[in-house]
C-alpha cells in the first residue's frame, strides 16, 4: 500500500479556474492564458510540483462583477466553510490571483479565509502565499493590482472616506439618547444625559432573556424612558426599532455601507449583539429555552390590571406576581393580587384534566394536531435557519470588505501614518470587531436553533405522552410540556387573587363536556 501513503500525504486542495469573457478581445496569447483548458493544464502542473492533491476543480466561465453571485466560486468557499478550519482541505490552486479577485468582495473573501484559517495556502503557477502576515499584505496588494478591482476600490473607498470624513454622523436619523448640535451642515450627533443611561440599561436588561418586549417596553416607561415628542411611552414596535439599532454602537450604515461613526457610542458591539442573540431566539423558539418558569412570558395575565403574570423564586418556591406596572396596581398597593404559588396552578390544572376522559378517538385527534403543531414548528426553524444562513454570508462578505479596506488603508498610507491615519485605522479595526460579533451571534442563534430543531421529535413525543396521563402526571411534567400543554389547551387564564379562570381552546374544548369556562375557587 505504498501508493496510498504517498497519497496520503500530498496536501489536499482545491483548484478554481475561470474564464473571463472581456479578455478575449486582448489579442491571441491572453485568448489562450485565458482558456479553460489553458488553466486545468496549469494547475495541474502546478499541483504536481508542489505535491499537492487537487480534491475537485471548480470552474465559472462567465464574469460576475456582482458580488455574492451564486457560482462555482461560492460553491468553493461554501465548501472550505463545510469543511472547516481543521478539515483537510488545506488551499487553492488557480493559474494567476487574478482570477481568484473577480471583484472587490470575493478578494475580501479570500482574504478573510486567509486569515481566519479555513484556507492555509493559495498557490499560483509561479507564487505561493501563506497566512501570514506578509503574505496576506502581498495578496491584497496583488488584488488591488487587478484592473478592475482596482477601479472598483477606489471608488468605494473614496465614498467610504467621503462620507467618514464630511460627516462620521448617522445622517438624517433621530435616535433617542443623542441630539443634533452644532450649525447647519456641520450637525454631530451628542450624547443626551438623561436619556443614554436608560438605553443602556434597556439594552442590558433585555439581554437577560428575561423580558419579552411588552415587558421591557413597560419596564423602561416606569424607568423613565418616553418618547420626546409625545412624551408618552414608546410602543412594542419602537421600542423593538430601538434595541435593533446598530447606531447606538457607534456604527452605522450609510447606502448599504458600513461606516465608523464619529461619536460616543452609548453601548458596546458585544452588548448589541447580544441582545440580537435574545431576539432571534425569541422569534424563532416559541418554546422557551432554559426558562424554568412554566407559565411565564405572558401566559397567565393579572385580572386587575391585565399586565402579565411573571416568575420569581422566593425560599424555593416558584410564584408568580403581577409586576406592577400598569395603572391601577403600578400605584393603588390594595388592589393588586396576591401572589399565586406554580404548585397550585399546576394543582388545579392537574385536577381540571384528571376530570377529563379522554377516549383513544379523541387521544388520536389530539395526536394529529400536536403532529401538526410540531410539523409547523419545524418548517419555520428550517426557514430561520435558511434566513441566518444567508445574513451570516453577508457579514462574512461584509467582514471580508472591510478587512480588505483596512489592508488597502495600511498600504496606501504606509509613508504618512499621521493622526488622521490612525483614527482612520481605529475606525477598520472598530467596523471589524462589529463584524466579527455580528458573525458570532449568527453562528450562536443558528446553533442553538438546530440543537431545538434536533429535539423536537423527543419533545413531541413527552408531549403527546404528557396530554394523555396529563392528570396524573402533570405535576411531574418539565416546564417545557407544561406550558406546551397549557398553551395548546387554554387560553385567556386570568388570576384575580382568588380565582384562575381560563378558556379551553378549540377544538379541545371537546375534552370536557361540562361549560367552556372552568372555574375553581381557592379554597
Ligand atoms: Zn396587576
């Protein structure tokens, strides 16, 4: 098996070859560097010279300068990511750079592989770049060096630098926590004292997972956080515009570019991005993730003043409480309910179902809508999953622009690395650790949606086992099937202090035979 170990150990590869339609025109010898068969030949020689394994070429012949272009050059990058950063797929082969950097973005890409470590080496028939340092720099400057993603870099950075260097200001955006000073045309976004602390602490807050956005919304009211020309309280959907407000980083975009902002950011990248963290699950996971509270995020809502029951721990003992928030219990003390123990809902709720018979023929109807319940809840993860997908190679792009920007900056100014320079280079690097975050939670939120995805045939199956013993077994029931079950069979619970009264929902109100309504006194 000497033959298999020798295999073995050639590096393994990837050969991308592409043939450019506008240079057909540039006379016979460019016809035939440019030929398909010309470049195979190429980088075939070049694989034999370097012992290299060429796993698959991958072949585009048409030009794109459009970036994110569905093509063979995707489908190889795609593949480096399937593979991975320890996978073995360890380079490319192509004839000349060039035809790696069709445009401004895909050059970025390369790069930005380069230096995360999914790709270790790019060799061309004459050349061989690793990641390092020097080499990323020489790769760059080859790039910049193609015609044509020259010309499209100068103009996108002389935009880039126009708007940084006139502005550095959101333009034409109102955004609570910052004011317009200064004279018409010279405006620079200000901190407001009063206000930048609550969108702090709005931003820090939801980043606990522990409010939904009515909550936080209400919550951030009794703190003070109201809407400057009304005066009154931000609505659900302002405030969701607000928590989704990249701005208040210090970033922003401007004509679909990203841009440094020159202004105080009122919080981090890591804090932003957190919370996008909490509002992607919180969309896309209607069953609650490491949430021990059963009947919490608006499940069960106080009778007095229709605010939301909410979880809390005191001595060992979960009990749900109005929060208060909301007139009449924000301010008249005598009027809000009494706290109401989980132990007893569940009590109660297990004793309402232990009541309930239910026939196989029912038990089988009951089956094929949860089976539907949960087909349904499939297909929207794996259309998340596909959207996160997509918003994640865009900040890959995006990132990979940006680290081609700052590789472009570095070379242009290597002589004059003045004040100006350096806040130009802070600015990169600040757009870049943005980037960067924005990648990580995408990979987070696509994670954990798939752990959820992969569970729910288990869940599903707890369920349907939870509803048919739900009597007697209730009580024993995790969280999770708890909330299932109340929120699949009950709508409407309402908790006045002394009773919880519910509705049954269709069509499991044929479960019971008695009245539409259930009512139970505490004592
Ligand atoms: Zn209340």
């Amino acid at each position: 098996m000497e033959t298999g170990q020798t295999i073995s150990k050639r590096m393994k590869v990837f050969a991308y070859i592409r043939k450019s339609t506008e240079e057909n025109q540039e006379g016979e010898s460019k016809k035939q560097l440019n030929s398909l068969e010309y470049q195979k030949a190429a980088v075939e020689e070049t694989a034999i010279r370097n012992n290299l394994e060429i796993v698959k070429i991958f072949k585009d012949s048409k030009t794109a300068y459009k970036a994110y272009v569905r093509d063979d050059f995707n489908k190889m990058m795609d593949a480096f990511d399937q593979d991975g950063v320890d996978g073995e797929i360890k380079g490319i082969i192509c004839s000349e750079h060039s035809r790696l950097a069709r445009n401004f973005a895909d050059g970025g890409l390369v790069l930005w592989y380069l230096q995360s470590g999914l790709i270790e080496r790019i060799y061309t028939y004459d050349k061989m770049f690793t990641n390092s340092a020097d080499d990323q720099m020489m790769l760059a400057i080859s790039f910049a060096m193609d015609k044509h993603a020259s010309d499209e870099t100068g103009f996108r950075m002389r935009r880039a630098w126009d708007i940084r260097a006139s502005q550095g200001q959101p333009p034409n955006t109102r955004l609570p926590g910052y004011r317009y000073v200064g004279e018409k045309g010279k405006k620079v976004w200000q901190i407001v004292p009063r206000v930048a602390p609550l969108i702090k602490e709005m931003f820090q807050e939801y980043a606990t997972g522990k409010y939904n956005l009515q909550e936080i919304t209400d919550c951030m009211f009794s703190r003070g956080l109201v809407s400057p020309m009304t005066k009154r309280k931000y609505s659900k959907n302002s405030v969701l515009g607000l928590l989704k407000n990249i701005a208040y980083t210090g970033v922003f975009y401007h004509k679909g570019e990203k841009v440094h902002g020159e202004y105080i950011p009122i919080i981090d990248s890591e804090l932003f991005y957190k919370v996008q963290e909490v509002l992607n699950n919180k969309a896309h996971t209607k069953i609650s993730v490491g949430n021990d509270y059963a009947y919490s995020g608006g499940l069960i809502r106080c009778a007095v003043c229709g605010g939301n029951m909410s979880g809390t721990v005191k001595k060992g003992i979960t009990y749900y409480r109005c929060l208060n928030r909301i007139e009449p219990c924000k301010s008249e003390k005598d009027k809000r309910p009494s706290y109401l123990r989980e132990d007893t809902i569940d009590e109660k709720i297990s004793e309402v179902l232990k009541k309930v018979e239910i026939s196989n023929k029912e038990f089988e109807k009951i089956a094929g809508y949860v089976n539907l319940l949960f087909e349904d809840e499939k297909t929207k993860y794996i259309s998340n999953l596909r959207k996160l997908t997509i918003q994640k190679k865009e900040a890959e792009g995006e990132l990979g622009e940006i680290t081609r920007n700052l590789l472009e900056h570095r070379r242009l100014a290597k002589e004059k690395r003045d004040d100006i320079w350096k806040d130009e280079e802070n600015g990169y690097l600040c757009l870049i650790r943005d980037s960067n975050e924005r990648v990580n939670m995408l990979k987070r939120s696509m994670e954990i949606i798939e752990e959820i995805k992969n569970k729910l045939p288990g869940m599903m199956f707890d369920f349907l086992d939870a509803i048919k013993t739900a009597g007697s077994r209730f009580y024993e029931s995790s969280p999770e099937n708890k909330r299932m079950i109340v929120r699949t069979l009950c709508a409407n619970l309402v908790w006045d202090g002394e009773n919880i009264v519910w509705k049954w929902k269709e069509p499991y109100h044929i479960l019971t035979n008695s009245a539409e309504k259930i009512n139970w006194l505490r004592e």
